[in-house]
C-alpha cells in the first residue's frame, strides 16, 4: 500500500512539471538558473543573477 502511494506522489510531482512545461513552454528555473552555474560558484557568481541585478539598478 505504501508503495503505491509513494508512486503516486511521484506521478504527481512528475504531472505537474509536464503540465508546466506545456503551459508555459519551457523548463523549469532554479535558484540560480542551475547550468549557467556550474563552474562552482555560488549564486552571487552565477552570470544570469548578475545580469538581473544591473537591470533592476536601471
């Protein structure tokens, strides 16, 4: 029994990424816009963050 409901939270949890998806058209955002990030730096590093933050200095 436990282990259908874990299938089923999963099943969820996945629906709801695929009806994202569809609706807006693209992925799902990190934090940190996660693959911009990968160098290992952290989010303050991350190059999309910096860039959201001179827009908003405008």
């Amino acid at each position: 029994m436990e282990l259908l409901l874990g299938i089923g939270i999963v099943l969820l949890a996945v629906g709801g990424l695929c009806a994202g998806l569809l609706l807006t058209g693209r992925p799902p955002r990190t934090a940190c816009d996660g693959i911009a990030c990968v160098g290992g730096g952290r989010c303050d590093a991350c190059p999309k963050r910096a860039a959201a933050r001179e827009r908003s200095d405008d």
